[in-house]
C-alpha cells in the first residue's frame, strides 16, 4: 500500500547515541565523538527552562514570537523572513517539499551532508551528484549540471564531512551562473566556526532573493538535544515554508532555551576558543602520527585511514570512543571525528596509537609510539603483541 519507491532509499544512519553504546557494550564511561555537538552543556539555560516547564501543559507559540523577535533583531532582517524548524534539517524537508514535484531535479555535491539527496529521493526529486574536488565543492560543474528542471541546489558551508568552506567571492560567482528560478539552499549549520572570509549570506539573499541561508542552534550554541533550527529567506517563500511545517514544530523549552542562548554570547566564545584549541590539539597529534587529515573551519576533523575503518571503529567502540565512520558516504577509508573535552581527545589519540600499534602499522608511523593500553591484545583477539 506504501509507495514503492521508498523501499530501496537507504535510511540515514546518524552516530551511534552514548546511551546505546553503554547498553550494547555494558561500558560505565563512553565519549561521543561522533556528531559533532559541543562537548559541554549550557548550564545558564536551566533557570530559563526549568521557568518555563510550569507551562508543558500547553501547546507552545507555534509562530516562536519572542525568539522570531530576539534573531530578527540580531540579524537584522525582518521577522517574517524567519522559519523555524525542529532542527535546521526540518528546513531541508520543507524546502525539498514547497519546490519538488515529481521528475524535478536537484543538484549537490558528493560526498556531503546525505540527507539533501535522502530526503530529495523521498519527495520523488531526481538527484544530479557532482563529485568534490579534493573534498571542495565542484562550483562550475554544479553550475553546469543546472537543467530547466532543476529546482533547487544544496550547498554545505562549511561542508559536512570534509570541513572545508567556500569563501566570499567563491559563493558570489556560483550565484551569478545560477538562474534566478532556482532555489539556493545554502547550509550555514557550522556558521559561527568559520573564518572571516566567509560569505555575507544575507546579504547575498537581498540582492537574488530565492536563496534560504539556514542555520541551528544544534552546534555552536550546544542545544542539539533540543532540535532548534532556522532558515532566513525571502518573506514569500518564508510564507510558504510556515504553511506547510507543523504547527507546533518547536517546543517551548526550545524557544526558551534559543533566546537564552542568543543572549548569552560568553557560552558562545567560550565553545569558539575552545574548539580552536582542541582541534589544535588534535592537529598536531594527528600530525606526529603521519595521519592525513583535512584542516576543517568546523568542530570536527576527517581523517584518512587510508585503509577500511571498521577495525578500528571497532576497537575504538570497545573502548568507549565512537566515531563516525563514513561508509554511507562510499568513504570507507575514512572517518570524522569531532572535537570533543581535552581528556576525550587525549583518550582517542591514545586508542588511535593503540590500534595502530595492534594492527602492525607502528614500524610506519613513528618509532617513538608506544602501546600503553593494557590488554588491548586479548579485547582485539589478535595474536601480535607490541
Ligand atoms: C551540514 C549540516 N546541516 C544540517 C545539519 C542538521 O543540524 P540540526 O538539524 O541539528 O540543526 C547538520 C548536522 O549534523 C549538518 O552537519
């Protein structure tokens, strides 16, 4: 009775939650490092939200009014240009919705953030994949791939999961090539981790107009537990979007806990240095183990094994690290790994030395590794001891 066609649309797979991990391994102490949130909880959101649990008796504000007012002001657009979504990848859902009929086209890169083209599938889109170059997105071949029937394209920036982002004029002369008629989705959802030549997108969406610039609230501002994202687009199309979402899409403690958070900008540059500091950190340890690994303007880092992850994914599970690894995106030689507190970040660098040394490949990183985890042979079953 069900359409068909969804039948053979692989699910996404996000990373592996902490509490399953704990229930399937019987571990006490697991660290996720596996979907790129912010390692530390907002604390000073609690007297906010705990405020407002005397109200979950009643629906919340469907139209979000004072968290609409607080960012429209901040980004200093008009608030009706806001939609809200339960996560910034509700966003996704609702444009994919208001502009695909079926047989419509879609244009993204490949690899890059899945649910652009799983949820494009869904709504019956026909998906063009344009290949990255060197993990950058392919401007001029996305451009060329536009067809009339193309509805919308998707662009990552920075880019979900190799890191990278494309600059200010970069973007600027991808929106020159692209007819007017077709959706620019551009995904902001690392935004506050670029750097400074990163692209004026709202800026951008007042000269073209048919651009929705989304962001959330998941990453950098630490709420991702409470599904709170936006998008900033024109009011027509902002019009549509809030047509056909759910009216209750965000609950109240989100609201509450996105206007705490925009008010309090110490959390916000507090998670930025921090970040800056740990991905360092990880730079440079990855760098005495002769690691690739691309320089990310995010919070998480992709790393190449240059051999399949699933050993080492393995090993790392048992030691209560997760990662993520990328097999849903054909990268089976490579995983992400986000930033994560100091002692996450030493444990995993300490597993990864570990594995290496299990797996033999220590003569080709560095004489000085020394395999420190204890037992680590007989938890692997592997014969070779270093
Ligand atoms: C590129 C990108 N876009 C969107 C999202 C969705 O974030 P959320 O729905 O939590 O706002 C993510 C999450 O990992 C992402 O990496």
């Amino acid at each position: 009775m069900f359409r068909k066609d969804l039948v053979k649309i692989k699910a996404y797979k996000p990373g592996r939650p902490i509490e399953e991990v704990k229930r399937a391994l019987g571990l006490k102490e697991v660290y996720k490092l596996a979907s790129n949130e912010v390692p530390f909880a907002p604390n000073y959101i609690k007297k906010a939200i705990l405020k407002e649990v005397a109200n979950v008796n009643r629906y919340p504000e469907g139209g979000c009014f004072y968290l609409r007012r607080a960012l429209a002001k901040q980004l200093k657009v008009d608030r009706d240009q806001i939609v809200f979504g339960n996560g910034s990848d509700e966003l996704i859902v609702l444009a994919l919705e208001a502009f695909i009929q079926k047989g419509d086209e879609i244009v993204v890169a490949y690899p890059t953030f899945l649910i652009y083209e799983l949820q494009g599938m869904v709504k019956g889109a026909k998906v063009r994949r344009l290949p990255l170059k060197d993990f950058r997105y392919d401007l001029d071949a996305m451009a060329k791939a536009i067809t009339n029937k193309t509805k919308i394209v998707f662009i990552a920036n920075p880019d979900n999961p190799g890191g990278t982002y494309l600059n200010k004029i970069e973007v600027e002369q991808f929106l020159k090539k692209i007819p007017k008629n077709v959706l620019v989705f551009l995904d902001e959802a690392y935004f506050e981790f670029a750097p400074s030549n990163f692209p004026k997108s709202l800026n951008l969406l007042k000269k073209r107009g048919n651009i929705i610039v989304t962001r959330t609230f998941s990453k950098a501002y630490g709420l991702a537990g409470l599904r709170i994202g936006y998008g900033v687009t024109t009011k027509k199309i902002a019009d549509i979007l809030n047509k056909i979402r759910e009216p209750f899409n965000v609950d109240r403690i989100a609201q509450v806990a996105a206007i705490e958070a925009l008010k309090n900008k110490d959390f916000l540059n507090k998670v930025l240095k921090f970040v800056k500091k740990e991905k360092q950190y990880l730079y440079n340890e990855l760098k005495k183990l002769k690691f690739d690994f691309i320089e990310s303007a995010t919070n998480f880092v992709l790393i190449n094994l240059k051999k399949d992850t699933a050993s080492l994914n393995e090993y790392l599970l048992k030691e209560g690290v997760i990662i993520r690894e990328l097999r849903g995106w054909g990268l089976n030689n490579f995983f992400r790994v986000t930033v994560g507190l100091h002692k996450e970040n030493v444990k995993f660098i300490k597993c990864l030395k570990s594995y290496m040394c299990c797996q033999n490949m220590y003569g080709k990183i560095t004489k000085n590794v020394k395999c420190k985890t204890k037992n680590h042979s007989a938890k692997l079953k592997i014969t070779k001891v270093c």
